[in-house]
C-alpha cells in the first residue's frame, strides 16, 4: 500500500517550557554507554541526571539481547561491573575463541535481566538521577553551547539545564541537532553502513548434544566450547553454519539474508544471532518498521533451520524476541581527531588516550557479505574522538564517536562503548573542578583518574587477549 503523501507542514503555537531539573552533568541514553558515563561522573561528585527512552537500562546488551561484549574487557568501570555479575552468576569467566586468524580473548556473556539490575542499582548508589521512559527532543543552545536538553515524558514537555551534557544517544542525536557535523556510514547513505538485525533466544536446547555435533563439524570454524558441562552455562559460542544454512534454503526455499549465524550461551539459553536487513535508513520510521517485520520472518525461518538441521535443538522453540532493533552503525560524529581503521588494526601511541580498546573487529558487510569477525591487538582511542566540531560543553561516547567506517568495526562493540562512556563522565567531572570547557579540559588529570580506576590507556598495558 502506498501511503505516501505529498509535504505539508504545520505551525505549532509558541509555548513557554517549565524546568525540570538543573544538574552538572546530562547523559543522554542509557544503554550500553550511558550509565558507565553515569555512574563515572556521580562517583567523582557531580550531579548526573541519566536520560533513558525505554524503562530499563542496559541498551542491546540487556534489551537487545545481545549480551556479549565482543572482546575483553581489561579494566575500570567495565571489568568491576563484569566482576559484580559473576559474583552474583550473572557472567562467566571470560574465554579464548577460535577465530580465522587465530584467537580472540571475549568476556562471557551476561545475562541481561541481571545486568538491567546491576546498572539500575550502581548508578542510584552513586546518586543518579534516572529518568525512565522519557525521550530527548532537542539539546537547549545558547549561541553554539549545549546549557541543556528539552525532554519529554507522560508530564509533558519540559527542560533540563547543566553544565556538560553527554551524548551516549548511538546516533549522535544531541550532537547533530545542535550542528555538529557527522557523516552517515563511509559514503552518506544506509547502503554504506552496516546492516541491522535483531537477536532472540530459545530454550529447550540440549546443549551437551549441540557442543559434541559442534567438535566434530566443519561447518563451524569459529567457536568456543567448554571443556565442562557446567562451562556450558556461560561459555558455548558457536559461529559458521554456513554449510548447512545454505543447504536448507535451497532444500526449503525460505530465503534468509546471511550466510552464517552466531550461536552463544547466557545463563544455559541460547541466543542466536542470525538474522540481517541491509539498506535500512533506521531514521526513516517505515524503513525502521519495515526491518523489524522482515526480522520476525527471518527469525521463523532460522528457528526452524535449527530445529531441523542442528543436533540439539530438537525440542527447541522460540523464548524470547529482543524488543528492539539491533542497529550497528548510523552516524559518525567529526571531531577533533577521526579514528581509521588503519588506527584501530596497527594500533598507534596517542598522547591523549583515554582508554585501550581490546574488542575484536566486527564487520558486517553492507552489502550482505559474509562476517568478518577476527581478533587483533589492542589500540587507543583518543580523548579528541569525544569533542564534536563546532559544538561547546557537548562530549559523545559510544558508537557515534569520531571514528571512520572502518574503524568502527571495533569501536562500535562494547568494550569500547563502555571505556568511551567512562571517560566522558570523568573527563565531564575534571572540567567543572577546573572550571573549563570540555575541549580545555587537562587531558592529564582526566588520564590519572582513568588510571585510579584500574583502566589501561596505552596498548602495550593490556596483555592476553588474543
């Protein structure tokens, strides 16, 4: 049905807007960015106000079921929350994987009701204020400085004033509405960016009889499988199929958009990781909608793959379909320095390195190709990747960072969006001590309390990860 209509506009009536809070520090979105950026600044003394769309924190990694970080995690706020979870079996320990080029060192799975809880908890201990269900509309500007953001909720239309705001949104949207310049993908448009998927789970699986098929196969050359049954729990992560996936589609007709699936274990379910949509500007609601519709068909088509092509899923069904859309890459913010893929792979000294990154490179191919999923030494990110162009008192974290195409195949995963989010709200905290914009700020004091929370900085200070 076409349901397009011809441009019209409407003139909406001025309105004076009441305040809701003043704070030191905004952090707008809570997901897998947000409340490590949070829980940093409230830790160092500040009042944060955390701004989340949904009801729980957590993002893809809690939502979106994704609940692998794709890396290890090598110190800081990450690592200490990862550490909570496994006290509490909430995560397992972390584990090497057979990857094309070797191995890669990946922090186990969580699992995502506890960590939603782990998140809620450690930001009200430090004092955030979270505000739930409320959605970010447009950053409030004097001249070219972000002095706020305008929220709305079920109370209406309201605004907050601080002194730092962090955009922890995934798509820059505070930078972007307030002018900072951005690029979409390498090339401008949805068809250069990596595609959008959606995770869900299912139960019934038996996993010893899946990790004795998965030791004898060739159709899985990526993986890792416990030695034990209970490392099954937390540590079976399973890549390929794409033998056998082929073979179904053609045997069945059911098209499925990718060529491999990714299978991994959280708390003793499974989640599968093996559907895809290309060319989806996620800005453009039916577009959006269109993908998840086309997702819920291709995750019928795969529960049945599994059911009757893999040893083990047998009894198996559908548990859990992750509520929102997994979306890997949108906006890029241009900032003082753009991290390249040559960067992220050979890994050069950046004076101003505000975390070393360990994540594995994670490249979907746009057009619809195969994954490329590989370990790689650890690089540095610098703290100039946080500072939009042209925009003041604003820092990004997350995978909106200042980083080209390339290099966002590593710093889009989540070691990264976290180490990112943890020095936004450090580096938010040293500028209101000092009294400085953002941009000033002493990149050294923000460095030496990074340091204090056990967080590496420069490559060569991580060890064991591939």
């Amino acid at each position: 049905m076409d349901t397009a209509v011809k441009q019209s506009f409407i003139t909406e009536p001025a309105r004076q807007i009441p305040q809701l809070l003043e704070t030191d520090v905004i952090v707008v979105g809570g997901g897998t960015t947000g409340p490590f950026a949070a829980i940093s600044a409230a830790r160092q003394g500040k009042r944060v106000v955390l701004i989340e769309r949904f009801g729980s924190l957590g993002g893809n990694l809690t939502l979106g079921l994704n609940t692998k970080p794709s890396g290890a995690l090598v110190g800081g706020l990450p690592l200490e929350i990862w550490n909570l979870a496994r006290s509490v079996g909430g995560a397992g320990p972390d584990y090497m994987a057979v990857v094309k080029n070797g191995g890669v060192k990946i922090a186990s799975p969580c699992d995502p009701e506890t960590m939603k809880m782990l998140l809620t908890r450690l930001c009200a201990e430090a004092g955030v204020q979270i505000l739930f269900e409320t959605v970010v509309s447009t950053p409030l500007m004097e001249g070219n400085t972000v002095a706020g953001v305008i929220i709305e909720n079920k109370s209406g239309r309201q605004f907050i004033r601080g002194k730092v705001v962090i955009d922890c949104s995934a798509d820059a949207d505070i930078a972007v509405r307030a002018g900072a310049p951005f690029v979409m993908g390498s090339g401008g448009d949805a068809k250069t960016m990596q595609p959008v998927s959606m995770y869900f789970t299912m139960d019934h699986v038996d996993l010893v009889k899946l990790a004795a098929w998965s030791r004898t196969t060739d159709d899985v050359p990526a993986r890792a499988i416990p030695d034990t049954e209970e490392g099954l729990a937390y540590g079976l992560w399973l890549t390929g199929f794409n033998k056998s996936l082929r073979k179904f589609q053609e045997d069945t007709g059911i098209k499925l958009q990718r060529d491999n699936i990714t299978l991994k274990t959280a708390d003793g379910r499974m989640y599968v990781n093996a559907t895809r949509v290309t060319n989806v500007d996620v800005f453009d609601p039916v577009q959006f909608t269109n993908a998840v519709i086309e997702c819920y068909r291709q995750i019928e088509g795969v529960a049945r793959y599994l059911k009757e092509r893999i040893p083990g899923f047998e009894n198996a069904r559908i548990e859990a379909i992750a509520p929102v859309l997994g979306v890997r890459e949108t906006r890029h913010v241009i900032g003082e320095y753009t991290l390249t893929g040559e960067d992220s792979v050979k890994g050069p000294t950046f004076e101003d390195s505000i975390a070393a990154d360990a994540s594995a490179l994670d490249i979907h191919d746009p057009k619809g190709a195969d994954v490329d999923f590989q370990g790689l030494k650890p690089y540095e990110i610098p703290y100039r990747c946080l500072l939009p162009m042209q925009i003041e008192q604003l820092l990004v974290a997350g995978r909106c960072i200042s980083a080209d195409h390339d290099a966002h195949a590593r710093s889009r995963n989540m070691p990264a969006c976290m180490a990112t989010g943890q020095a936004a709200g450090i580096a938010a905290s040293v500028a209101i001590d000092e009294g400085v914009n953002v941009r000033k700020v002493s990149v050294a004091k923000v460095q030496e309390k990074l340091r204090a929370l056990g967080m590496p900085l420069h490559g060569e200070e991580v060890k064991g990860t591939m």
